[in-house]
C-alpha cells in the first residue's frame, strides 16, 4: 500500500519477571504521524494490563501485546490491499510488515452453515456461516532480502495466524479475548487489558545460531507430471464436544467454527501450499521447505465440509481414546440433523475433533493409518482400532498451554498419524524457512510441543509414508497402500 495507514507507539517498554512487554498501536492515522506517549496506571488501581498477561500467559513464553484495528485490516484484505502487520523477532523486538494475502476458501461448495447438535434433545440446528476469512500469502521482502509466508486468519474482530519469515523466524498473532477466559481471569480483569490490548504477537522460531548442526537436507524430487495442476483434495469435518462449544461459543471473538476453520487453513498450507485456483503463477504463497508438494513427496488441497459442534450430549468419555470411539460412532450412526444421511460427515476422508476437556493421558489421539477408511473399526469399543478420526484439545490445562502455536502443531501431529505417521522417538532434525532455521519435526512429540519444534514433518515421513499414502488412499492408484490394521494397530496416544 502507497500510504501506511498505521501508529506505532511504543509506551512502558520494560521487562517484568523476565517477560518483555511492549505497547503496539495499530491504527489508521495520516502518513508519517508517530505517537509515542506514556502509559498511565491501570484505571481500576490494581492490577496493570501488563502484569495481568503475565501472570495469565506466562506459560507461553515472551510475547507482546499489541492493539491492532481489526476493521480497518479486515477491509484492506477483502478489497485485496496489501496491509502491514506487527512481527515479533526472535530478539524480542517488534517491528511491522508488509503483507499481501489471498483468500483462500477451503469451504466445500454446499458448506453454508454450522451445525449446533444437541445430542440430549436429539435435535441440530444449521446456522449459516459468515464469507469465509481464511488467506493465505507473501510477506514482502525488505531490502535486506528477508522474505517469507503468511497464513491468516482475519475477521472485524480477529487478526489469527502466523508470519514466517527468512531469517526472522515464525511469528504468531491472536486475540487475548479467548485467552484470558480460558485461563479463568476475571471479567473485570479481561476488561482492563482490552480496554489496551486485542491481540499478542510472539516469535517461536528455533533460532539457526543456537542449533545443532543438522543433517543435509534431502534434495528436491521433481513432481510428477500434473501433480502442481491437479493435487488431491483431503476432504475434512471439523466437529467438537459440548466443553469445546463452551470454550469458543458462538458470540466469542473466536467462535467454535471459525477456529476450526482456522486451524484447517494452516494444516492447509502444510498439505498444499501452492496458488489459489484464482492466481495461475503460484507466486503469492512461499514453499521453501523440501518436503512439500513441490518436492514431489505429496500435495494435497483441504476441503472442509462440515464445521459442528456438541452444545449438549455428545462425546461424555473423560479419556481422549473413548471421546474418539464415541466421535467415530456418532458422526456415522446419529440421525438426523445431528449427522445421520444426508446431513453427514458421510464419506469425508478425515473427521477431526476438537476438545475442550483436559485429558490425564495427553492432548490429543488419532488412529494411524486411518485415512479414508470406513470399517466397522470405526465403532469399536476399545481403543484397538483404525479409523478416519482423530481427536486435539483446543483450550489451556497444566500440561498444555493451548497457545496457537500448540494448537496447530498439535492437529497437524493428529493428522500425521492418520496419514500414516508413527511416533518419532527421538527428534529428528529438520531444515525450513528456506534453510535458515532448523528443529524437530511434527511427529516428535515425547516432551510435548517446544519452540524447538517447526511445522514440517521429516523427509522421511513425507516421502515413503505419508505421500504414498495419500496417492493411494486419495487418488487413483487405491490399493497400492497397505490397508491398517485394527488387530495390530490402535490410536497413537501421544
């Protein structure tokens, strides 16, 4: 854009308990105006905004707060306006860039509206869903050289999504809103941080000086002819158990659907990343890493096709293998219009389910291999089965701190094992960003989620594993995968 219509104030720069917190203004003004003012005490005369995100997010690390105006944004990007956007550094300063975003409607063409099922009545409700708000794109190179990718979520309200950029690593942004209810603040306290802030902005980037050398990166493969023109759609239901409707609920900043939505379209760019039908040069998005469809391991476009949720009833297991069990049986043997013919997750070849409860054994569970696959298995009663389901928690507890980052490495880690991806047992290192960073991979998960971990998953799984896979359950060479086993083969439980 010729004239950036944005403040930036940097107000009480300070360090609290180690937490670097930094005011970011972000607003239409006239060319060249800069405020930078002082900030007074909290109006209330307690607690600062500051010192609430810090006790409230402490467990995500360094972040900063930033007020960002989401209209204003969400205007730009509809009418196909580059916008600036605050990055966070891996030094911890804050500085904004350009980005130029697409739409990107992974919406199925008869998705119109979220279900509401009420599994006690017996009874669903279709909604209809707002335009779809999920982009993906470029941030602009500087003139030092420095560019990268972008994947947005972006509504009137809500800036959600992450910047990766060579070499300032991978920057996150998303709403405080959810995040100060889900941790239990106070209303009172939540008020007196967005009357200042909307949104945080952190960089979880493994910075490349303080790695171990990694091994050499796998040589591009050539794709095969018509691969890059006509990838295969990974159709996918988003569907949620009554305590995940309670966590985004429809009048919240960040509803049930549109953080399904959101998800999906970073679990989009990981399968896919290529141009938008709309744009023949695939020159909007970025794909520096080797293992992606332009490498020949695998592409595959997502196509959402159901976004629903459990206001009552449901899925009641307190353990993440039975909520599974009692998901697969539900989606596929409900009447209608909780799920049953035609209002169905019908032949969907993923089924992903979104959690608001705390699970003893772990954040999420998904059946390896299970991809497209529709066996009685499915409804089995223990947890010795393959099916196309998997399960993710989505809000905060002791053991996982539900950030965005956590969230998206934790679905696609889901979703990896669906496509056939085992466990990693021990980290296996991996360049991204095109060469400048390097960490563990998806699928190495034995200390949970660090920012050591980047959003690929090894060459290894990509090329003989998950591809394969997908060309055969998904495209026209069925047959020439092993179909999993539910005698030897159960829900990974990681």
């Amino acid at each position: 854009m010729d004239c950036p219509s944005i403040r930036l104030s940097h107000r009480c720069r300070r360090r609290l308990a180690g937490l670097a917190l930094a005011v970011l203004i972000v607003a239409p003004i006239a060319c060249g105006e800069h405020d930078v003012s002082q900030s007074g005490p909290s109006p209330q005369g307690g607690s600062t905004p500051e010192e609430i995100l810090e006790k409230a997010l402490g467990d995500i690390g360094r972040f900063e707060p930033v007020e960002l105006d989401t209209a204003a944004i969400a205007a730009a990007v509809q009418s196909g306006q580059s916008i600036r956007l605050p990055f966070a550094q891996q030094d911890g300063a804050v500085v904004l860039r350009d980005v130029n975003l697409t739409l990107r409607n992974l919406r199925a063409p008869e998705l119109d509206g979220f279900v509401l099922k009420d599994g006690v009545k017996n009874e669903g409700q279709t909604v209809p869903l707002p335009p779809p708000a999920t982009y993906q794109g470029v941030v602009a190179a500087t003139d030092a050289g420095h560019r990268g990718a972008a994947v947005f979520t972006i509504t009137q309200q809500v800036v959600e999504g992450n910047m990766l950029v060579a070499p300032g690593g991978w920057s996150i942004i998303e709403p405080i809103e959810p995040m100060l209810r889900l941790r239990g603040v106070d209303p009172a306290q939540r008020q007196t941080v967005l009357r200042k802030y909307n949104h945080i902005v952190y960089n979880v980037g493994y910075p490349l000086a303080t790695a171990a050398a990694p091994p050499a990166m796998a040589a591009a493969r050539p794709s095969a002819p018509g691969d890059a023109a006509a990838p295969l759609v990974l159709s996918i239901v988003g569907d949620g158990d009554q305590e995940f409707f309670r966590a985004y609920p429809t009048d919240s900043v960040m509803p049930f659907w549109l953080k399904e939505e959101g998800i999906f379209n970073a679990l989009d760019w990981l399968y896919n990343c290529i141009e938008p039908d709309a744009n023949a040069y695939n020159d909007y998005t970025e794909c520096g890493n080797a293992f992606d469809g332009g490498s020949g391991a695998f592409q595959a476009q997502l196509r959402i096709d159901r976004l629903e949720v459990w206001t009552a009833g449901g899925p009641q297991s307190p353990r993440r293998a039975g909520v599974m069990e009692e998901s697969a049986r539900m989606t596929h043997q409900a009447t209608p219009v909780c799920c049953g013919e035609p209002h169905t997750a019908g032949r969907s070849n993923l089924v992903h389910f979104f959690s608001g409860k705390a699970f003893p054994e772990g954040a999420g569970v998904a059946s390896i291999a299970g991809l497209n696959l529709y066996t009685d298995a499915c409804f089995a009663q223990d947890a010795a089965f393959c099916c196309h389901h998997a399960v993710s928690t989505m809000t905060p507890n002791p053991a996982f701190p539900a950030s965005l980052f956590h969230q998206q490495l934790l679905v696609a880690h889901e979703v990896g094992h669906n496509n056939g991806a085992d466990d990693e047992l021990t980290p296996k290192p991996h360049g991204w960003l095109y060469g400048t960073q390097f960490g563990d991979t998806l699928m190495y998960s034995s200390l949970g989620f660090t920012p050591r971990h980047i959003f690929v998953y090894s060459d290894t799984d990509a090329v003989n594993v998950i591809g394969p896979l997908l060309r055969a359950r998904l495209g026209d060479t069925a047959g020439t995968a092993a179909p999993c086993s539910a005698e030897v083969i159960g829900p990974n439980m990681s």
